[in-house]
C-alpha cells in the first residue's frame, strides 16, 4: 500500500507517517510539501527505507491530480483546512484515489458535503473521509461508541485544550480564526450560529491540565454528528489555548480589530490585521509561559437506555502531533482492509467501526478513562 502524506513535512504529517512505517502493509509513504528542506524530516523517517520526499503546491491542482494517483490513498495533514481541503479533496477525487483529511475547519466541511465533491467521489467509488484527527476525529468515534450503547442520545459536549507549546506553523492560523464570527453550534435540534469565543465555561481535563475555561470554537461536528445520530438534541464544540493568557490576549485582538480581514490603508500599503497579528504570533509567546507539552480531550454523551437516563464521559490527555496523526493512519489500514465501506464524502462517526478503531488506538499506547453514570427513579 502506497500513502501521499500531503503537507507530509509538517508536525502532523510527520506524526502519520511515524505511524505508517511501522506497518507491514505499508510499502510506500510519500510525504509530499511545498517545503522539501531534507533538514525538517524526522530522523526515523530519513532512517526509513519506505520514505521518500516530493514537492508538492496544493494550489497546483493537475500537479496534485498526478502525484495523488500514483498512491492508493492520500492523507491530507496540510492546514489551515479552511484553505486546502476542498481543493485536495477535489483532486484526489479527480484522481480517483481515497482520501483522508484531519480537517478541524467548519468551513471546509460545510464545502465537502454540499458540494459536487460528494457525488463525485461516489461516482468514483471512493471514500472522502474528513475530520479523521483527533478533534474532530477521535472523539467523533467515542461520540459513536457511546451512542451504540444508548436507545436514545439527547446531548452531546465535546470539549478540547491545546497547549500553545505544541503549536507551530499552520496550527496558530486555525486556532486564530477558529473565534472568529458567527461559527456553527447545534443547539434544541437545529443548527444555530453564534458568536466564536462566547459559551465560556469551566471544564475538567486529566492531569496535568485540570480545570480549563473553554469557549465555542468553529469545529465540523455540530455539521457532521446530527447526520449519523439521529434525535441529538444538542451538540456543542468548545475548546481553548492554554495557558489562560493565550485566549485572553486573542479575544482581545478580536475585540480591538486586530483578527480584522479587512485590509487598512497603512502609509500607501494595504495591511490586512489578521495577517499581520497571525505573524505576531510567532513570536508573542517568546518568554512567556507556554503551558505543558499536553493537550487533551473530552467527550460527553448523555441520552436514555431501558428507561434510564445515562451520561457517559471520555477523557484523554497526551502529545498532539501523535494523538492527531495516530487516527489518520489507523484509518488508512481500515481503508486498505475493506472496514471503511462509505463512499462519497464521510465523517469518521459515519463509517469508522468504533471497536476496531478504538482497539487499534489503544495498541498503539492511547489512554481512555471513561465513566458511566445512571440515573433512574427508585422502584419497588
């Protein structure tokens, strides 16, 4: 089995493909980025025989279409999705090969499902499987996992923290404009928009992270999950930056029009504030505290079973750059072994087998502490 890694020299694409190597079924992982610096590769990967490097540009859509059909699956890692997903979709469509994405942007799912892409890939006979990281992704599966164990899920809270000390490249792009403007919630039944950075509340994550304040952020599942679980009531994405100066210091900028994306007039040049404090942040957090090398996850599934109302709850805590890439390779092996049977364009909680898939996390090293509360009536 043959795997583009797109946006393969980046933290997460690194991540996969430290994954797919150690795999019998892999043959080949070609990691394919617009900078092919041998210097940013891996050790264990510039050590593997199964490695090879390309350059790729997602804006170049018939040098993708080639580079892609030379694989037997490609795995998109190259963010923000906001801004490459639809258009690497589009090729690997073109290319007829199946795709795998880790988009975290709402944007870009909203595109991939309405789009001429769905219809395409199912007219090709492949799957576009989108979101398939960690948030989205993962937890999308326990999300599923929890839902098989319920007659009826009524609510369901997804929460996430990532400390800024595992942020790098792209990453700081999506975590800026995740806040920004009306983002989706599903909210009594039905998808609503509200303000990005509002919703703030307290959650409790394991250690070494605690207790965090997260607000809503523009993530896909309030898009993806009340598709394939049917009588949701409400699914809501919150998520933070830690440590706590971070999201202050963005909402800030938000409030002051320095997130603006509509260009200034500065001294005969046009500036457009967003990309300018985007920039900024490569070097905000210079001696400041960044928080631990940790990030972690949080998943909230409450609904009925045999008349008793049950809340279950999954907690993770651990390296993002692994925790991100572990899924998409795990998926890539379920593609090549004939579990993933969808085509067209799919959420993980739409076609990934929450058993086999959450076995194959766990043997790989995961931690999940889950709980189960039950709550009924006292009968005699």
């Amino acid at each position: 089995m043959r795997v583009l890694v797109i946006g393969g020299m980046g933290g997460m694409g690194q991540g996969v493909s430290r994954d797919l190597i150690k795999q019998d079924k892999i043959e080949k992982v070609i990691l394919g980025d617009i900078n092919t610096d041998p210097g940013r590769m891996q050790d264990k990967l510039r050590a593997s025989e199964k490695v090879s490097l390309i350059k790729i540009d997602v804006n170049d859509h018939h040098g993708m279409v080639s580079a892609i059909k030379e694989a037997d699956v490609v795995i998109n890692c190259a963010g923000p999705f906001y801004k490459t997903a639809v258009a690497v979709a589009r090729a690997a469509v073109e290319a007829k090969v199946n795709y795998i994405d880790i988009c975290d942007d709402y944007e870009a799912a909203e595109i991939l499902f309405a789009s001429d892409i769905d219809n395409a890939a199912r007219a090709a006979g492949i799957t576009v499987l989108t979101g398939m990281g960690s948030d989205p992704g993962t937890n999308n599966v326990i999300v599923k996992w929890f839902a098989n164990k319920l007659d009826r899920v009524d609510e369901i809270s997804l929460f996430w923290v990532v400390s800024i000390a595992e942020l790098a490249g792209a990453a700081w792009d999506h975590s800026l404009h995740m806040t920004i403007g009306k983002i989706p919630q599903y909210l009594d039944g039905k998808l609503v928009y509200v303000e990005g950075g509002t919703g703030v509340e307290t959650a409790t994550f394991l250690e070494p992270l605690g207790a965090c304040q997260v607000c809503y952020v523009g993530h896909p599942q309030p898009l993806t999950i009340p598709r394939y679980i049917k009588g949701v009531k409400r699914v809501v994405i919150k998520g933070a930056l830690i440590p706590g100066w971070v999201d202050q210091l963005i909402k800030e900028q938000k409030d002051t029009g320095f997130l603006s994306k509509e260009p200034l007039d500065v001294k005969g040049t046009k500036v457009t504030p967003y990309d300018l404090t985007l920039k900024l942040w490569e070097a905000i957090p210079n001696n400041r505290d960044r928080g631990p090398q940790s990030s972690g996850l949080k998943v909230i599934v409450k609904g009925e079973r045999d008349g008793k109302q049950v809340t279950y709850t999954a907690d993770m805590a651990g390296r993002m750059a692994p925790g991100t890439g572990l899924p998409a390779s795990i998926a890539a092996l379920m593609l090549a072994a004939g579990d993933v049977t969808v085509k067209g364009v799919v959420a993980p909680e739409g076609c990934i087998d929450p058993e086999k898939f959450l076995t194959a996390l766990l043997q790989r090293g995961a931690r999940i502490h889950q709980t189960e509360t039950i709550t009924s009536m006292l009968t005699i």
